[in-house]
C-alpha cells in the first residue's frame, strides 16, 4: 500500500508539474476489498486501527473518488455502488448528457438507493444494498446463505427480492455481452 500511495502521489505531483492537473478528470476507485476479515492477522489487527470490529461488510467498502476541475462538487455520497455506476457517475459530475444509450448503472449523485449484484468470488445472486449483504452460499442453497441486515443476522427469506434482482441483472449483463461480442464477430467476418 505504501508503493501505491507514494505512486499516485508523484503521478500527482507530475500532472501538477506539466500543468495537466487543472486540465484532468481523475478517477480512483478500488475494484475489491484489500484485506477480508477471514485472515487471522487482519482479524486481530483491523479493530485496533479502527478502534471497532472489521466486519466483512467493512471489507466490501472500497474508494471511489471523482476529481473533475471546476465541477465545484465536494460531496461524500454513501450510497452503495459498484463500477456499473462509474460511467453514469462521471458523466453527470461531468455535465454531459448522454440518451443515445443504456445504461445498467445509476448516477450515484441522483439515486436514494444503493445495490450491487455482486458477480465475482461470490455465487451469482449475491447482492449487497445500503442496508444489506447477502452472499449465497457455495453450495447454492439460500437457506445456508450469509444475510446480514445493519449488521445483524437474518433470515434469507427477507433477502429474496435481492436475490431475483441481482439474477435478473446478471443475466441482463450477460445477454448484453454475448449480443455484442456476436455482433463484433460477425462484423469482423466481413
């Protein structure tokens, strides 16, 4: 992590330097949590730092941060999102209308409510929402299945519409990508 930091503080420093910073759209984000609670060494270690428990829903929230010159936005939004959001984010920071297409993602500045289908390391339906985590079991049984309301153990049943909405929007991915990747075939065939 030290490497990191210290890295994207000389990128900083550099677009400052070449006076690219003032002309710059900035986007950092972590694509997956950095340290999960199961290690035995991060279990120990995390509440100290933290001065709480570091929970896996802890582990599941990683930065996403938009620098835009000029924008004048300086907010901290806690909606749940995931990089489906990005583009819709950033467009909208950006001022940029955009009705050409689709989009699956929200704009994360105009939404009430957060949700992630979550799609790797975990088995499809799992979802995590403002409120919830719900990771289906490995053997695929929902009654087995991690379901965690405000940090309190419940029942998969209360999970259910999450489940059908994170299947339906892996699925809908899905169609989408394949219908592309035939057509991308296909134009290449010619």
């Amino acid at each position: 992590m030290h490497y990191a930091d210290e890295a994207f503080g000389v990128f900083l420093e550099e677009l400052k330097r070449t006076g690219l910073y003032d002309n710059s759209v900035i986007v950092l984000y972590g694509d997956h949590a950095g340290l999960y609670p199961f290690n035995r060494e991060v279990r120990v270690n995390m509440p100290k730092i933290l001065g709480e428990e570091y929970t896996f829903e802890k582990a599941l929230n990683v930065p996403f941060a938009i620098h835009i010159p000029g924008s004048g936005v300086h907010r901290i939004v806690k909606t749940t999102g995931g990089q489906i959001d990005f583009l819709p984010t950033i467009l909208n920071v950006m001022g940029i209308e955009y009705r050409e297409g689709f989009f699956m993602g929200r704009d994360l500045l105009n939404t009430s409510h957060g949700f992630v289908a979550l799609r790797y390391h975990v088995p499809d339906g799992s979802f995590i929402d403002d409120d919830r985590t719900f990771i289906v079991s490995w053997d695929g049984r929902l009654d087995k299945s991690l379901a965690i309301e405000n940090g309190e153990d419940r029942n998969y049943v209360e999970f259910l519409d999450g489940y059908v909405k994170a299947i339906q929007q892996i699925e809908a991915s899905r169609y989408f990508i394949l219908r592309n990747c035939k057509a991308i075939s296909d134009f290449a065939k010619k």
